[in-house]
C-alpha cells in the first residue's frame, strides 16, 4: 500500500524561520514527531519533501 501525507516537522537545514513556524505548531497543541524514525521502525520506505513553511512542512510518501 502507499500512504501520501502532508505533516509539520523541523526542517532539515535547521534554519531558524522554519525552526519558529514548528514551534509554534507544537505550542497551539501540535504533536510533533520524528516520522522518519516511526516509518523506520515499522520497515516502512518513504520519501520526505519539504513543501512549504521554511522547510517546516513535509511532504511524506510512504510504502510497504
């Protein structure tokens, strides 16, 4: 099967503006998750795109 979702993470580069923008997420009651880690975890592959949000929003397009 293949999963296709839009998610809010920390940015790869670490740049302070997308940093901020999921901060604040996780402060307005966001659970924010290490979703590489989970998909690892259950042998899941995946893909991983920043779309949006200074690199604080992720495209994830996981398959079994």
């Amino acid at each position: 099967g293949r999963l296709v979702m839009v998610d809010v993470n920390y940015p790869g580069n670490g740049n302070w503006a997308g940093k901020l923008l999921t901060r604040s997420w996780k402060a307005g009651g966001d659970i924010i998750r290490d979703m590489p880690a989970l998909f690892a975890e259950f042998g899941l592959e995946w893909t991983d795109k920043e779309v949006g949000g200074f690199g604080s929003v992720h495209l994830y397009v996981v398959e079994k």
